[in-house]
C-alpha cells in the first residue's frame, strides 16, 4: 500500500528539479515545460476518483495491480522520450496509472478496520500520510541527486522498480475479495480475532455487482478537465472553458440527482458539509504547499543560480521537517490542532519569503524550508484523518479519490500562479508575488479551520464499535 502510494507524489516532485535541465535538452520555454506538471496534474485529477470509484465497485487488489503495472510503462517511455510531447505523453500515463493506490489503501484500511472491529488504525494512517505528504518535498532531493548522477531521464527510470515491486506485493498481498461495510452485520465474531489479517486467499464477500456510471464520469471529467485548462492560462480569450465547465456541471448534476447508482452521490455529498469543508482545506493548504514547491524550486536556480543538485539538497530540511512532524503526531489525531499549527506556521513562512532575496543566505532559505515542512506534514494527515471519520465506508474509494483531486487542484492553481508571476523568468519580484498569493491562500486555510465546528467532534474511536461518518454543519 505504501509503495503503491509513493508513485504519485515521487513523480509530482521530482519533476520539479528536472523543468529546467528538460527545458534546455529540448529548446523548450517554461511556458511549455510547465506542461510536464500540468499533464500530470490534469490526469491525476480526473483519475482519482474515477479510479476511486471504480474501487468501490470492483474491489482494490485489481485496480491497484493495472494502475501500478501503467505506471511502469509510462516509465519506460519517458526514458526513452525523443521528444517534449512524448515526454508529456508519458506523464500523462503516470497521471492515471498512480490514480489507482491511494483510492485502494484508504478503501482496504477502512474495509479492515470494518473486519476486525478495531478502532482508527492510526498507525496505518500515519504510515500512508508519511508517504503521500512527505514524499512530496522528499522528491526534488532524490530527482537532484539522479539528475546530478545520469541526467533528467533516471526521474522516469525510477518507476520501473517501483512498478515492479508493486506488481509483486501486490499479487502476494491483497486480498482478492475485501471486506465491505455492509457485511459487517453478516460477519460475528469479527472483534473475537483482532489479529486477523487479511490474505489474496482469505475468505470474504465478493463486491456486489453495481451500475458504472460512465456518462457521469465523462461528464465530471468534461467540467474538470475544462476548469483546469482555464485555470492553467486564464485569460479573455479563455472564458469560453468556464463555459464548458458551467455545462458539464450543470448535466453532470442533473443526471446524478437521477440515477440510481451515481458517480458522486450529490445527495449524500451534499448532506455531509464536514467533508465538503476537508475538500476546501486541502485545495486551500495544498495551493501554497505546490506553489513553494515548484516556484521557490525554479527561483533556486535561476534567481539564486544554483545547480538542480544543489536546489534538491536545499529543500531536505523541508523534508525533514515534514517527515519527523507527521511521524511524532500521527498517534494522536487532533485534526482541529494540527490544522490551527498547520495554517499558522504555513503563514510564518510565506511571510519570510516576502524578505528573501538573491543574496539571502543558505541558512535563511534552509530555515523557510524547515518552516515549510511543518504544515507539509500536519495539514494532509489531519484532512486524510478527518476524511477517514466522514466520508461513507462504502465510499471511501470515491471519497479518498476526491480528496487527491482538491490536492491537484490546488497545485494547478499554484502552477498556474507561478507562470503568471515567473513570466519573464524566475526573479526575486516574481518570488514575491507569488509569496503573497501563497499567503493569502494560508490565511483563507486558518479562517476555514476555525469556522468549522465539525472538527470539535472528531475523537479517537476507543471501542471495538466499527465507525461511523461523522455528519453535521460545518
């Protein structure tokens, strides 16, 4: 489940330290490298709770297997790219191939949490929040160094033998028929085995047979996949993508108020302002995560002219920080407080590169990276916890999907603010504005934290009582 989990976030981050080097072996602008994210994020985006949802119908252990093995494919291509719109191509693969393990890992955490009666595996949670948050500011590192030793292909050769080795845990490991929620009435004796674990072998109830939704997935991904266009090159000339994403949300609602097994259960998502709420600060928190992550990344090494090797090392106290911090709190869940420090030190920082300059010292640009990594590793275990709580167990696919989707769109939104602020190039000006945009982002986080009165009641499960979705106002 963690391997799976890594492909994403290791391929959304590495690629930032590469932009510039690619840029260079093909003659290509940022306008255009700036599409090795877009893509990506793009696919990624519609990806997950498409794939999410599909996890709800058909079971993990297959969706996980075909999305890891097209994540090795993909890898294999952009190794081999002769050019930046094959490139492009494969990034795309990676986006829906790694849309899939996440989705699977929240859906089997929570069907085994159902199975065995136990309370809020936190440590599970923890374990999976290390690897998808963290991982993310771990990335530009590792894509430094493999660029420092072989050049910008090795960040697409890594896939390879990640791809690989989930193929073979997986096969090995998940279970080929997952408990589902609502056999939990059907399944005595469930809190007498706690230490049951789960087998591809093990003895369960195969997922029942549901309706696909396709016109409803293409609708949704029509609406989001037009929105995000807008939003990578908004403009007047563009207006008319806000125009597609008006109808596609407008028929995508209509015919998911009426089905009778919808792709998203507006009904129920409706009626579940909680989770609505954790969707916001996860757009709003990621927003000024991405944006630290490529601009701050990109103006290392043209405004401060420091090699992509050099740039990665400097964001390892970022990944320290978020590392020891999602690792020293997971046990406890405190979403509300993780949330308040979050948002309150992800202010701090972007404040201090309002002052950061092209002759700051290493220990300043080091120290806003610390900084950086705190929130980095509080705000996404608390939403992925908070979510855990709200959304429906049969869902959970669907829901944990959604919740990667306001994550990409939070960082196509920071993608599409550091191209209008680096449109002449990344100078300390430039810096500056988007350290305002990414403040404004972490002050609006703060504000949806304290409003929402849903997180008060968010306590650890203490019984062997399956949970429950929280449900309320936010």
């Amino acid at each position: 489940m963690i391997i799976g989990s890594v492909l994403n976030p290791v391929n959304s981050s590495m690629i930032a330290v590469a932009l510039v080097p690619i840029g260079a072996a093909f003659g290509a602008p940022p306008s255009r490298t700036a599409w090795l994210v877009s893509a990506l994020y793009l696919a990624t985006a519609v990806g997950q709770p498409v794939v999410g949802r599909l996890v709800d119908t058909y079971g993990p252990r297959r969706l996980y297997l075909i999305g890891t093995a097209l994540v090795g494919v993909a890898g294999l291509l952009g190794a081999l790219a002769p050019s930046l719109g094959a490139l492009i191509a494969a990034r795309v693969l990676i986006g829906f191939g790694t849309s899939a393990a996440y989705p699977a890992s929240m859906y089997l955490t929570r069907s085994e949490a159902e199975r065995t009666g136990l309370k809020s595996p936190a440590g599970v949670l923890t374990a999976l929040s290390v690897a998808n948050q963290t991982v993310v500011v771990i990335g530009p590192t590792l894509g430094g160094l493999l660029i420092g030793a072989g050049g910008w292909r090795l960040i697409f050769t890594v896939n390879i033998p990640l791809s690989l080795a989930c193929l073979v845990l997986g096969s090995l490991r998940l279970p080929k028929h997952p408990f589902r929620a609502a056999d939990a009435a059907d399944a005595p004796n469930a809190a007498d085995a706690p230490d049951a674990v789960a087998t591809p072998d093990a003895v369960a109830t195969p997922p029942a047979k549901r309706a696909v939704d396709v016109p409803g997935m293409l609708l949704f991904a029509a609406m989001l996949v037009s929105m995000m266009l807008f939003l990578m090159e908004p403009g007047v000339a563009e207006l008319y993508l806000l125009g597609l994403t008006a109808a596609a949300g407008t028929g995508l609602a209509l015919r998911e108020l009426r089905v009778r097994e919808p792709f998203i259960d507006l009904r129920v998502l409706g009626g579940n302002l909680p989770m609505l709420a954790t969707f916001l600060r996860q757009f709003l928190g990621f927003t000024a995560v991405y944006g630290f992550l490529y601009g701050f990344t990109q103006w290392l090494e043209e405004g401060r002219g420091l090699h992509a090797s050099a740039a990665g090392l400097l964001l390892l106290p970022l990944s320290l920080s978020a590392l020891i911090v999602s690792s020293v709190t997971g046990r406890r869940e405190a979403v509300r407080a993780k949330l308040v420090v979050g948002s309150v030190v992800q202010i701090v920082a972007c404040a201090l590169l309002l002052v950061v300059g092209s002759g700051s010292p290493v220990w300043l640009l080091a120290g806003v990276g610390l900084l950086m990594g705190i929130p980095q590793g509080l705000n996404g275990l608390a939403n992925q916890n908070a979510l855990y709580r709200q959304a429906d167990a049969d869902r959970m696919g669907s829901a944990a999907g959604l919740l990667r989707t306001f994550t990409y769109l939070g960082a196509l939104g920071a993608s599409a603010a550091t191209a209008t602020f680096f449109a002449h190039g990344a100078d300390t000006h430039g810096l500056h504005e988007l350290a305002l945009f990414m403040l404004v982002g972490a002050v609006l986080l703060l504000v949806a934290t304290l409003l929402d009165r849903s997180l008060r009641t968010i306590t650890p499960t203490t019984s062997a009582t399956p949970t429950t979705p929280v449900s309320g106002k936010a």
